[in-house]
C-alpha cells in the first residue's frame, strides 16, 4: 500500500476520492398500508418518529419511509436482521397514512383550535347514520354487467330513505328553532322562556310570523352547511379523475366489455370518480330540504291562524318537495346504472325550492298570516308532530320493501350473505334508531331546557302530563313578578322513543351480554393450523425448566394466551350482535310511531271516562320512566360521542369506537351524498398512484431486474390495497403489470365481514376465497361449523375471479379481535392462509400479540422474503 500524501489539495479542487462500492438500489417497494386504528407512521415503521421522514403527500394522506441515516445504522448492527424496523438492502419500506381522511378536522392550534377541532369531529360525528345508510346501496345483489332490470328503482328506494334521514334532521332543527323558540316561548307580547339571554325578550314585540322567519334561518344554515361541506369534501377527496385519468364510459356495457364480462365492480374507472352523480344527488336533498322548511312554515302559520295566501304557498312548496323526493328516488348514482350527464335538472329544482322558501320568508314578514304562529289552544297534533310521524313512516315503509331486495337465489346461497341476505333492511334500521336518538335528544333536552327543567315526560303536552291548559305569562302577572313556567310540547314521537327504546335495548344488551359471558374455546379450530411443540407437550412430570426457555415463555403467557383467544371469539360475533340491536331499534319505532298516534287520542274528551282513566291515571310511574330514560340516553350519547370525537394518538386503541366511523365510510357516497366522505376515493388513487411511479421507470428494464411492488396491508388497509388493485387492472399497461405485483395482508376482515356484507364488491366470487357460514351466536367456537362445513359447493366457483396480484399472502391469528383466515378457516387445501406467531418475543419483554405488529413475527418476514424474492435477511 502506498504511502499517504501529504499534499493539501487547492482550495475549490476536488481532492482524490476513494472508490465506495455502489450501493444496492432497491428493486421491491414493501407499501405498507394501515388499518382502522389508524396506526401512526413510526409505528406502522418499527421505528422512532425521528427515523422517518415523509416523501410524498400532505396532512390527508401521505407516504413515509425511513431516513438514510436510520437504515445505515441499522444494516451495520451486529444483529441486524433480528431488530426491529430492519429493512433488506433489496427492499424500499414505505408506510401509507390514510388515516386524516376519515378523522380530518382543523389543526388544534391552541385552546382556541383545539376547542374548534373538537367541535368538528363532533359534527362528523353526528352524521353517522347517514353515512350507515349508504352502506345499504352497497349490500344487495348488484348486477356487474347490462343487466340492470329492477336495479334503479331498488336503488331509488334506498336514496329515498337517505333524504328521508336528511328531513329529519331538518325536521328535528325545526322543531327546536321555529317551533319551540319562535312560537312556544313567546304568548302576549312577553317572553316565556325565561332561561333565554336577553336579547330574546325584544323579540316579544315582533309578530309570531316574523320570529318563525328569523329562526328559520337556523335549519337553513344547517341544510347548506351540509350541501357546502358535501361539496368541499367532494373536491378534496374525489381525486381518481386527476390521478387515474378516470373516464366516464357512456354505458355500463361498455365498461363491462373492456375489462370483460361480469368484471369486478371494483375493477370500473367510474366507481372510483362519481363526483358529478354525489353532486346532482345533493342538490336534490337541497331542495328537498328547503321544501320542507316551506311547507312546515306555511302549514303552522295557516293551522295557527294565517291567511289562505300562505297555505297555498305551503301547497305550492309542497308540489316542489313532491318533485324532490321523486327527482332523488330517479337520479342514477351507482356505477352500474346508465348515469345522465349534466344536471341542470337538480340546479334548477334547488334554485325553485329556495325561491319557494324566500316567498313564504317574505308573506312572514310582511304579515299576511295576520294571527300565524300563535301556539294558543294548539291540538295534539301539530304540523311538527303529522311531519315528524309521516317522515318516520315513510321510512319504515322503505326498511319493509328492503326486505324484499335479495331474492333467493340458488337454494341455500343466502346462508353465506350477512343476515341472510337482509343487510339492506339491517343498515337502515341502524341508521333510522340512531338518527331518531339524536333528533330526541336535541330536541327532548332543548325542550327541558327552555321549560324550566319538567322533564321529558312535560312537552308531552296532552294527558296526564299536561292535563291543565297553558296559561299566559304576562295576563296573571302584568308587573315584574316570576313567569310561570311555560308549557312547551315537542312532537311525542320524540318523547315516547326514548323511553320505549331503552327498554327494548336494554333488553338486547342483556341478550348479548349473556352471549358474551358464557365460556369460549377455540383450540380445536387452532390445532388443525399449528403443530405441536416440546413446550406445548410439558408436564409437571418433566425436568424443570431452564430460565428462558420456550417452555417458560409458555407457561408464563400461555393463560394470558388463552384469555385473548377467548375475547376475539366474544368480539367477533359482530353479525348476530349488530342484528339484535337492530331488531329492537325497529320495534322501538314502529312501537314510539303507534304510541304517538294512540296518546292523544286516547287522552281525549271523546274516549270513554273509564279508558281515558286508565289511559292518563295513575301514569307517575310512565313520567318518572320518561324523565330517566332521556336522561340516560344523554349519558350514552356523551360516551358515544366522546369516542367518535377524540384525537387519535400514537396508541392504537385511543378512539376504539373510530373502528365503526371508518367501517361506515369506505364506500361511494351513491346512498347518501351529505354524510363523511369517502375517503377510498382518494386513498385507492394514492395507492395506485404511487405503485405506478414505482414501477414505470423500470418498465422497459430487463425481467431480471424490473421493480415490483408488495402491497403489505393490515387490517382495513387490505381493502383499499385491494380496491387499488383492482383499479389497476383497468391499465392499459395491466398485462405487464400484474406480474409485478404481490400482496401481504395480515389481521384483515375480508372474507367473514367484507364477503358477507358486501358480496358483489368482496364477496367470494370477486376475490376467490371460499363462502363464508355466519358465526354461531351460542356455540363455543363461533367459527367452528364454518370450519368443519363442506365447502364442495362453495370452492367449486372460489376461482372465478381470483385477486388481480401475482401472489397473495394473508396472516392471522386467534388472540386478534379483528382478523380472520382470508380464504378458509380450513387448512387443508388453502395457499393463502398462514397462522402468526401469538407471543412477541422481539422486544424486551414477550407479550401476547392482539390486532396489531403482525410484522414483527416470523411469518411476515418470511412471507415477505418470499414474494419480494429475496433471502432472509443476515447481519451485515
């Protein structure tokens, strides 16, 4: 070796520099993609947040990989292969973070923008069911051809019932706003809400007609709010346009044709761009809102007292909600119906609508309804109440005639469809018991509020509760004395649902909570997937055990082990628990809608004595009942919310019931256009979007050294992989790009939640796994008769159309409350299963593994070695 020199080399003169060997570009890109819990980027990683750095994407969705520095010092680690977030020289570790588009609220900045997101992730909230009733376009047989022959009008029902919901949260703002503040809490020229700030009191001055005016406003924010914020999460999220090149073929059979007869739904460029449908479908909920608002405006003037000039414009304005809920029930929304272009049709209904509404705004004003909003000697049905009772029907009507969605169609095919064949009718009875909770407990506890706190069962306003008439403030007590309290009523409905409810469901609760305590075993299930080791065979005949061994390991955390296994079983009767609640949410109301319809009836002067006594006597016990369980439901409603509500953090069970807002809103808006927004309509473009930057610069490389990608993904994470999958296979390019592709997924939901919910989207036929039997409600092992079934029938059609990867690897285990076998709970004959390590021995101290760090286990490197083609990693 020659000496060193000793020259100084010149300032601004490159100096000599050594030959470092070339370093291993990657070839495999391993995308991680997490799932509902909404896994932070480092932890996704393996890795401390100061050893990764964000390379693509903004606050919504982006991509993270980990730092040069990071990798180095990892790779030079004596132990390299066996620590954790170690990344093979072959591969680029990349981890997709999708989770600020379901949880998307502004920047906490402060008390002040904290305070403000809060409130934020409140109101999403407060949209669930309308999001839960657009899971019901999804979830009956949908046609994946031409064939679309009984396809729109069973469509059309399901957007029926989606404005339907929207007019009851506008029926149920109206009722507090223009019903309880402008009318009820003003009666001869004073103020009867005394609990009110006071500049109300100015108000008492003003004519009913112009305080229903002013407050109507209220319910006309909340519409457009809504259309505005559908809007703006339109342009935000419905991006596959912009990042796909998306068109919008002008048939279905087109679409059908180019990729082939009967392909996956998933599989159109349409299903991921319907911008222009969501639109067209909310103007029509505009419209049909303010309608509403009209009719309800105009009819309460004119029963209180009006003009006929003002209930003929509420005939009018009722011909335009006519023609609303009839232009929503015909405006095609789902990829496979033959969608109109433009829309001028719904701008045009929205524009008349809302001149409707400032016509009636202005015979308000002017005075035409001379005596309007009087709420004196009101009857027990008030324009709120026939609304409210009509809106509810109607509905019950649409949940009946959902029914009827899923024919039987080849003899016991339905046993592998959620609920046999009956998920339209459960996600709408879903959606219709936790709307009619909110709208009770808005309007019950402002109704509370502003009577001086009676109590629920006082806005019943006739019978017992109410038997003595309303009495005006200011004429027994014209000096400066206390007002009496004043009265208010709400329609019954709202009232009597809480009450019946909360008996119906917690009768389901105890049902279920008797389900969920009764001994669970899963071992024998286990067993056919695991074989024995010398740690599972000892005995306390056997020699004692050295320290640290696997039989100590065993015997420390195999109870622990075993108690898990025993609370996945509870929590994965997910099927049969969410159909209880949903049975009784349907009695509560068809229950509460015929209560409100008897009450007053029977508290009435007509009604025999001896029927009214028994009616409205001795009822102490209903009141108290009435008052508790509102008070109850509040309660529930706090904790609910609260855990819908609050930040996630790094941890992943800090918003465990987030699980139910991110399940609720992974599909198309096509049912409802005003609730959350999808956020697989921008998630799958982003993912498919990235794989093609991935691949293309080596597209024309030899097949030796061409890119490939591993879509690693947990959990909900599979789904959009797969949905980016199957949107990538509209490629043109897709021919040498499927070869290129595998996927890894581990604690995934497909086959028994995704395949039985949504059978034409994820069911066995689209992904080639086998049908899945339901869980057994009673049985030790939920999933036992689904494991010993013969699936003769089921795999003979498994292969129709298989995953458009060129491998597909998926992990489980039984400690995980939400994964599952993808493509049988049988081994024999699966290749796509694989059963992961329970017990985590890679950290400091072992711990039995639940949903979470599948990568962390033997069988993920392994699985990932082996579609990525590489060897297992060794130390450098």
């Amino acid at each position: 070796m020659s000496p060193p020199s000793n020259k100084v080399p010149s300032r601004g003169a490159p100096g000599p520099r050594a030959r470092l060997p070339r370093p291993v570009e990657p070839r495999v890109l391993e995308l991680r993609v997490h799932g509902i819990n909404n896994t932070a980027p480092p932890v996704l990683l393996d890795l401390a947040a100061d050893d990764i750095e964000l390379v693509a994407g903004d606050r919504l969705g982006s991509f993270w990989a980990p730092t040069p520095p990071a990798l180095d010092r990892l790779r030079r680690a004596p132990d390299a292969a066996g620590r954790r977030g170690f990344v093979p020289r072959s591969i680029r570790r990349e981890a997709y973070s999708w989770g600020g588009l379901v949880r998307s609220t502004p920047e906490p900045t402060g008390p002040g923008g904290a305070l403000v997101a809060g409130l934020a992730r409140v109101g999403w909230s407060l949209l669930l069911p309308f999001s839960i009733a657009n899971a019901a376009a999804w979830c009956w047989r949908l046609p994946t051809d031409d064939r679309t022959v009984r396809l729109s009008v069973r469509a059309g029902l399901v957007r029926l019932f989606g404005v339907l919901l929207t007019l009851l949260l506008l029926s149920t703002v109206t009722s507090v706003a223009v019903d309880l503040l402008a009318v009820q809490c003003y009666a001869g020229g004073s103020l009867l809400c005394t609990v009110l700030p006071q500049p109300f009191e100015g108000l008492s001055l003003w004519t009913p007609g112009r305080r229903m005016a002013l407050f109507s406003l209220v319910p006309v924010l909340v519409v457009v709010g809504l259309w505005l914020l559908s809007g703006i999460s339109r342009l935000r999220y419905d991006v596959a346009d912009r990042y796909l090149d998306a068109r919008e073929p002008s048939t279905p059979a087109e679409s059908a044709g180019a990729l082939g007869a009967g392909a996956p739904l998933l599989a159109r460029p349409q299903f991921w761009s319907n911008r222009g449908e969501t639109h067209r479908l909310s103007l029509g909920h505009l419209a049909a809102g303010l309608s509403l608002l009209s009719v309800e405006l105009g009819a309460q003037a004119g029963v209180d007292g009006g003009s006929g000039v003002v209930i003929a414009a509420a005939w009018l304005c009722g011909g335009l909600l006519l023609t609303a809920l009839v232009t929503v029930f015909v405006t095609r929304t789902l990829p496979m119906e033959r969608v109109a272009a433009g829309g001028r049709w719904q701008t045009t209904l929205a524009g008349l609508s809302a001149a409707g509404y400032v016509a009636t705004l202005g015979l308000l004003i002017v005075g035409w309804p001379s005596t309007g909003g009087d709420a004196s000697g009101r009857s027990g049905y008030t324009v709120a109440a026939v609304t409210l009772l009509a809106l509810v029907g109607l509905m019950l009507a649409v949940i009946a005639s959902s029914v009827f969605f899923r024919l039987p169609r080849a003899g016991a095919a339905l046993r592998f469809e959620a609920w046999h064949g009956l998920a339209p009718a459960v996600f709408l009875s879903l959606a219709l018991g936790v709307g009619l909770v909110l709208s009770s407990l808005v309007t019950v506890a402002a109704g509370d509020w502003l009577n001086g706190g009676a109590g629920a069962s006082a806005l019943l306003g006739s019978g017992p509760v109410a038997a003595e008439p309303p009495v005006t403030a200011r004429a027994i007590c014209p000096g400066t004395c206390v007002s009496p309290d004043p009265r208010l009523t709400v329609p019954m409905l709202y009232s009597w649902f809480g009450g019946v409810a909360l008996v119906l469901f917690t009768a389901a609760l105890l049902v279920v909570g008797v389900a969920l305590v009764r001994p669970r075993s899963v071992t024998r299930r286990v067993a056919a997937w695991t074989a024995p080791t010398p740690a599972d065979e000892t005995t306390a005949a056997d020699p004692p055990m050295p320290v640290g061994s696997a039989a100590e390991l065993l015997a420390l955390l195999g109870p622990v082990r075993t108690r898990k296994r025993a609370t996945a079983a509870r929590l994965h009767l997910v099927e049969p628990v969410v159909a209880i609640v949903a049975g009784a949410a349907v009695v509560a109301v068809l229950a509460t809608e015929g209560l409100s319809w008897l009450y007053p009836q029977l508290s009435a002067s007509p009604v025999p004595a001896e029927v009214r006594a028994a009616w409205t006597g001795n009822a102490g016990w209903v009141r108290a009942w009435l008052d508790v369980s509102m008070g109850a439901w509040a309660g529930i409603a706090i904790l609910v919310l609260a855990g819908l509500a609050l930040p996630a953090g790094v941890g992943p069970s800090t918003r465990p019931l987030a699980i139910v807002w991110d399940l609720a809103c992974f599909l198309p808006r096509a049912g409802h256009p005003l609730g959350a927004p999808c956020y697989t309509e921008r998630a799958v473009p982003e993912v498919s979007r990235r794989i093609l930057w991935w691949l293309h610069p080596e597209s024309d490389a030899p097949a030796a050294r061409r890119r490939e990608v591993v879509l690693a993904a947990h959990s909900m994470g599979a789904v959009v992989s797969l949905a980016a999958l199957f949107s990538l296979s509209s490629h043109p390019d897709w021919a040498t790009l499927r070869p290129r592709m595998s996927l890894l997924t581990f604690g995934v939901q497909l086959r028994p939640y995704f395949g039985r919910f949504f059978p034409e989207l994820l069911g066995p036929a689209v992904l080639g796994t086998t049908p899945c039997l339901r869980p057994r409600f009673w049985a030790a092992d939920p999933w036992g008769a689904d494991a010993a079934a013969e699936t003769a029938e089921a795999d003979a059609g498994a292969a129709a159309s298989p995953v458009p990867a060129r491998r597909w690897v998926s992990l489980w285990r039984a400690t995980d409350p939400l994964g599952f076998p993808a493509f049988s709970n049988r081994r024999e004959g699966n290749q796509i299963d694989e059963f992961a390590d329970e017990i985590d021995t890679s950290g400091y101290t072992a711990a039995v593994g639940g949903h979470g760090e599948y990568y962390r286990t033997r069988q993920y490197h392994t699985a990932l070695a082996d579609l990525a083609g590489t060897a297992r990693p060794e130390p450098d």
